[in-house]
C-alpha cells in the first residue's frame, strides 16, 4: 500500500470538514434570532439553578447532551461518517480484488507430449495462471484458434511458441511473464537434448543451485498486517481528531460570539460548561471512530481481508485508546482557544499554530510505517503527549513497545492533560466573557500566574 494516496486523500477530506463547518457557521450567524438547542439548554439550566438535589455531574452532563444531539443532526457530520465509512470499505474490500485468485487461459499444443503438458502446468503455476490446454491438429489450425481469440499462446513441440501480438520485455502481466518462462525453459531443455545429455546429466544441470546473492545495505521489508492496521490507524486518528477539535475551536466561540455564554455562566460553573462542551464531541466523536473499527473488522472478515489477522486487532485497539487520550489533551487546548476569539476569522488565524502539533507527528508517524522502519524521532515522539496519538500506535504496528512501555506513555498523557486541563479552565473564565476583540496572551498573564 503507498502512502500517497491515503495522505492525500486524508487532507482533501480535512479542507472538506474545514469548508463545511465555515458554511455551518455563516448560516447560523444569518439567522441568530431563531430559538435553538443553546436556547433550549439555557432554559433548562435556569429551570435547575434552584436544585438542591442536583447530581454531580447534572449540570454538565445536560451540556454534554445538547452538544450530541446538536452535532449528530448537522449535515457534516453526516455527509464525513458516509465519506469514512466509504474509504474504509474502499481500503479493506479494493486489495482483494486481486488476491486468492488466478488467472485461467486456453493454451493451443501442436505435437505435444505428456512431459511438454507437465512443464506447461507448472510454468503456469509459478506466475499465478491456471490454463486449459487444446490440442490442435496441425500449426495452420493452432494459428486461426489464436487468431480467434480461442487461445492466448500456441506452443509447438516442433520449438517455437505463437503469440497473437508481441511480448514487450516490460510487460509484467502473469501472461506476459508466462510466455517467457515458456520461451527460456523449454528453449533450455532442447539445448540440453542437442548436447546429447541423458535425462540424468539434463535434470542435474537443471537442479543447480544458483549462487547466493549478498547485499551491503538491507532492503525493504514486506509490510506486515500489522503496520498496515498502524498506517490505517494513524490517519484515522488525524482525521477524527481535526474534525471534532475544528468543532470544539468553532462552537466555543459560537457561544462567545453569541452572547449566551454569559447567561449560562450565570447557572454554572465555567469548568463544568467547558467539560460539558469537550465530554459532549468527545463522545459522538469516539462513537464514530467505534463504529469505523466494528465496521472494518465486520467487512475484513466477510471478504477474506488480512486485516483481522495477526497482531491488528491489538493495533486497532491501540489505535481507539490513543485516539482518546489524544482528543481529551487537544480539546481542552482547542477550547481554550476558542474563548479567545469571536470571529470566524480570529478562529482561522488560530487553527495553523494549533494544528502544527498534530500535523508534525502525523507525518513524522506516517512516513515512518510508510518506510517500514520506526526512526529515533517517532520512539522520542512516543512518550510526548501532543505526538503520541500518532507515534505509539505506530510503535505498536511494529511491535517496538512492550506494555510497560506503552503504559508509561499513557500516564504521561493523562498527568499532562489534567494539567492543560486546569489552565484551559483559567483560560476560559477569563477569556470567554470578554468581548470587543481577541483576547492576547498578555491578557491571560495575571489568570493564569494566579
């Protein structure tokens, strides 16, 4: 599998998601006045400020449940699980097309014998052709069957094989490949009867071992199902994740822009509407990274695809459990954001050095189980929290990690995003309620020193 296309196919669907949710944005901005499921939620807030029975987690799950509902109706959200599930079912069904089966074609035989008809089989065995073979009764005859179409190569006991156009040395095909194994073997095998060998003296020099061949530098190792479970793995957590955190970065400055934030602060606490908001993508986020896996791993094992064989189960695993972590340490990074800013433009203009992190390991990541080999760069990336959702799985495709190692990895991002957690907290307090303009970093200086 090359990478290219897979990349390629991966940022044409993030600028897809980028121009999607602009135009979300712009026709809810053409039509504010009308009630929406903010509105809803601002009233059932007020309805419970006067609760002395609320549970701990009420007020932010009734946020976390607007943002489901909210996200789950809109038409991108839509339109990008159809686009993913049709990759995914393109990427494990299109790679079978052409495996566990072979090619069959007729072979005309002109003064054959029962070794010649043993030879041609297993000639054709070894590129991969199964053939039938038609006794002609004569060369004019064998000439109009190829003519016709009825067979694809003539071979002449008499020494000479006909073929209806020419072979060119760079053809590859298994047709192409057949007709000059037939060329070299049995051209070989009429030398050795003009020598005058015995069949003893002929099948010897035809058992030969060839010499062995050594090379200075390794080669290029065959991608194992693991790394290619890995390659999948990485660029659908790059795909999941810029999706939902471009929505985190645009809704929190929706409600900014919306001056409704400031109603709802007036029945919760800062923290628990921004947990609410992250928990509520997170969730429809991490269904739809689900069912991409139940699918995949469904659809492999219908059509025979390798995909669920080996070690991929535990590299998709590894893929969800990162997926995870990575989006619990980005949206409270990407919230955070949001607040300091109430324009669409503001937003564009914090989406690049925000998304620098992700970018940089998903191609480090990608190049790297592309290779075949895991660089010293992707094993440092491994344990840094923002890179690790890219980096780990890949170490997992090539089976460079063991659990210690992996479970270090997972302590670290957890104990970081309770940190980044806490400042986006302070970020947001400070940031979200004030309007005017963006809100700078020397803004931010007294909360976040306090």
């Amino acid at each position: 599998m090359k990478a290219w296309p897979v990349v390629a196919g991966a940022l044409v669907l993030v600028i897809v998601i980028r121009v999607g949710l602009q135009r979300r944005w712009q026709r809810r901005g053409q039509d504010r006045h009308r009630p929406s499921a903010l509105a809803v939620l601002v009233r059932q807030l007020a309805d419970r400020a006067g609760r002395a029975d609320r549970k701990i987690l009420g007020d932010t799950g009734l946020v976390a449940g607007r943002e489901i509902r909210e996200r789950v109706r809109g038409r991108v959200f839509r339109a990008v699980t159809l686009i993913l599930f049709a990759v995914v079912a393109a990427a494990i069904v299109i790679p079978t097309f052409n495996s566990g089966s072979t090619k069959r074609e007729n072979v005309g035989v002109v003064a054959g014998s029962a070794t010649l008809d043993t030879e041609i089989h297993v000639l054709a065995k070894r590129v991969g052709l199964s053939v039938s073979l038609v006794h002609e009764r004569d060369r004019q005859t064998a000439r109009q069957s190829l003519s016709a179409g009825s067979v694809a190569v003539v071979v002449d006991g008499g020494g000479k094989i006909v073929v209806d156009k020419p072979v060119s040395a760079t053809d590859t095909s298994a047709s192409a490949r057949f007709v000059r194994s037939l060329s070299t073997t049995l051209g070989i095998q009429r030398a050795f009867a003009q020598a005058g060998l015995t069949e003893e003296q002929a099948t010897a020099v035809e058992q030969a071992r060839p010499l062995p061949v050594e090379s200075v530098h390794p080669g290029k190792k065959t991608r194992t199902t693991a790394e290619a479970t890995a390659l999948l793995g990485v660029i659908l957590i790059f795909i999941v994740l810029t999706q939902y955190l471009t929505w985190t970065l645009m809704g929190v400055m929706e409600e900014k822009a919306s001056r409704v934030v400031e109603v709802l602060l007036a029945t919760v606490r800062p923290i628990q509407l921004l947990a609410g908001k992250v928990t509520g993508i997170g969730v429809v986020a991490m269904v739809q990274a689900v069912a991409l896996a139940a699918f995949a791993l469904v659809l492999a094992k219908a059509v025979g695809s390798s995909l669920v064989q080996g070690a991929a189960p535990l590299v998709l695993t590894a893929s969800l459990v990162w997926l995870i972590l990575g989006y619990a340490f980005y949206s409270w990074v990407y919230a955070a954001a949001g607040s300091t800013a109430e324009r669409q433009d503001q937003v564009q203009s914090l989406a690049l050095p925000l998304s620098a992190p992700l970018v940089f390991g998903y191609i480090v990541s990608l190049t790297g189980v592309s290779s075949g080999n895991a660089s010293v760069l992707v094993k440092v990336l491994a344990y840094l929290p923002p890179t690790a959702p890219f980096a780990m799985p890949t170490l997992v495709g090539f089976g460079e990690v063991n659990w210690w190692q992996f479970l270090l990895s997972v302590v670290l991002s957890v104990a970081c995003t309770v940190v980044v957690a806490r400042l986006a907290a302070l970020v947001y307090r400070t940031a979200v309620l004030r309007t005017g303009g963006r809100v700078r970093l020397r803004d931010l200086l007294p909360a976040l020193s306090s």
